[in-house]
C-alpha cells in the first residue's frame, strides 16, 4: 500500500526522494511495502553491490538484510526526520508512518539509525 499522494523526484538533497502532493496529518501510515529477506550470505553479496546503500538490516540480531519494495528505499535520510519506519519481522513488510504533519509538496524522510543514535553519522555521511 502506498498512498497515492506520494511520488518521486528530484531531491535537492540526494539523488531522489519521496514527496508528497497533499498535506498529510501526523501519525498517518503512507506506506505498507513487502521485503525480500536476504540470509547473511545472501546479504554479503549484495553488500558488494549499489544495492547495499538501498537494504535494510533485518531480523533480531541484524544478520539478514531486506530489500523493500515499493518507495521505501528511496526515502532520504535526515537527522530532522518527518517519518518513521516500523519492521514487522513476522509479516515480512516495512512500514513508513509521518512522525509530524507535512506539507503538500514536502520531502519525506526517515533517520536510518537504531534508535537512542538518531544523531550519529550514518555509513555514507563517513565516506
């Protein structure tokens, strides 16, 4: 599921990102979306790849990795996020749920820290 407000652009941040054409209220889930879960093997490979910026740890000690599908991925990480993701190991989904009300025409982003590191320097920002 993903609202029908949402679409991608240009990001004046990185690359792309997820907007929204309508203001949404707080606390509203925009988006439901499916993973693929990658074993650690699988994971190690795919670390090698472009994919690696675009997975998700997964599973309770973080082993594995998911590729989600739908927007989730491309939502672009900031330290002064708007949105929040939720991990359902048992149904295999993400979710992303607004954290604050957002303006129609405003970029959407989650932090992609653990929680209690919100303000640490994610993987890219060290390179």
């Amino acid at each position: 599921m993903i609202l029908p407000i949402l679409y991608i652009a240009n990001s004046p941040h990185k690359g792309r990102g997820v907007f929204t054409s309508a203001t949404i209220p707080a606390n509203t889930t925009i988006e439901i979306a499916p993973v693929l879960v990658l074993d650690a093997r699988e994971r190690t490979q795919v670390e090698k790849t472009l994919l690696h910026d675009y997975i998700f740890e997964w599973g309770t000690d973080g082993s594995m990795a998911a590729v989600a599908l739908g927007y989730v991925s491309m939502y672009n990480h900031a330290i002064q996020y708007n949105c929040r993701y939720e991990m359902d190991f048992d149904a295999l989904t993400i979710s992303i749920i607004t954290c604050m009300q957002v303006e129609a025409g405003n970029e959407l982003f989650i932090n992609y820290n653990p929680e209690g590191k919100e303000h640490s320097p994610v993987w890219f920002e060290l390179v």
